[in-house]
C-alpha cells in the first residue's frame, strides 16, 4: 500500500465543523423505552452526520426484549447514538441517544454523567415502557421534558391525562412531537432548553 495514501486524515466536511461563533456546549441526553423513536429524533435533528449503533435484531432476542407493540423493528441501538444541533450561533447542544432494551441499561450511568437535561421520548400506545425511564432520571436528578412521539396510529390525550398516568408533577413540561421532523425535534429541545432555565432560576437562593 502507498505509505502516502495510507497515512491520508480524512476531513470533516464543512458542515460537520463546529461553528467558530459557538462559545456554550451542552450534553444533552434522548431517553425512552425501546422502539420509542430516539434514534430517529437524533438522525432528524443532527447538523452533522449522527453516529449510529443500530444492529439488526436476530432470533437471539426472542424471550428478551419485549417485542410487543414494536413487532415491526428490525434494528435496534446497542450503545448509543450521537448528534450534534446548534440552537443559535453561540449555543450548541451534543445529543447522546441511550438504548432502550433494559439489558444495555447498563450504559446509562456513563452517558448520563455530565448530562445538563434530557429528553424522554414516549409513546401513548405504551406508556409502561416510560415508568422505569422516568425513574431512573428522577433518581440520578437530571431535569427533563416529556416528548410525546405522535406515531400515526396512536390515540392523542390531553396533557393531564398523560401527567396522571406518568405520576409526574407539573413542573415537568409535555410536548408533542414528530420525531421524523427536524422542525419539531428541534422545538422539543427548545422546550428543554427553556425547562432548564426555569429549573436553574427555581433551584438558585432567593
């Protein structure tokens, strides 16, 4: 092999560069239950190419992973997956998507540490996959907004409702969302962006 071309960098492309203008970086993480969409918000959000660690699912998982609802998924993500969105010239937010399976839970202590706040993706068809998602967050006390993922075939309910069956306190802001559309992933990390804000403001001594 050519010693020159074996020793050849590749470069980012231009539109994986890191805004010389950004002076504020957050980790911000996308949570939820398996087959919830996480994978898909952070490939519609991501201003550079996302790194992915979808697998194809084999027959190993039979009797694992609860397929129920989801029986149509053919990959799933083993470690995690990571994107990059600048809010503004000056604000840019990492996204670290954490597996769903509870067999890879395992990994979400090391993606959870350093995170500012996070998303939990859910689905309404499923609501039970959220509970321990939910838990675990409370728990390591990271803040966090609820993203209701709006699949075609899912019952819409009003915000209360999903607040009673999550158990969660009014603090904590539910939005809907269409995780295939750069447009509203985007506007649900506006929203925890916001949500942060107040959360730091609420925490400070008065």
């Amino acid at each position: 092999m050519d010693s020159k071309s074996s020793d050849t960098v590749m470069e980012p492309r231009e539109a994986d560069r890191l805004p010389s203008s950004a002076s504020s970086a957050v980790k911000i993480v996308i949570v939820g239950g398996f087959g919830v969409g996480k994978t898909t918000l952070v490939r519609s959000v991501s201003e550079i190419r996302p790194l992915t660690t979808e697998e194809t699912m084999t027959q190993a998982s039979t009797g694992i992973d609860d397929l129920a609802g989801v029986e149509h998924k053919s990959a799933t993500t083993v470690a995690m997956d990571f994107g990059r969105i600048s809010l503004n010239e000056e604000l840019v937010l990492y996204l670290f998507g954490t597996p769903g399976q509870q067999r890879f839970w395992f990994l979400w202590n090391g993606l959870f540490e350093g995170a500012l706040g996070a998303v939990v993706l859910v689905d309404t068809r499923r609501l039970e996959v959220s509970f321990d998602v939910i838990g675990r967050l409370e728990e390591a006390g990271v803040p966090f907004v609820i993203a209701v993922n709006a699949f075609p075939d899912a019952a819409s309910y009003p915000t209360e409702e999903l607040r009673s069956a999550l158990d969660l306190p009014t603090s904590v802001p539910i939005v809907v969302c269409d995780a295939r559309r750069r447009e509203s992933s985007r506007d649900v990390l506006i929203s925890l962006m916001h949500h942060l804000r107040d959360h730091t403001l609420t925490a400070e001594p008065g």
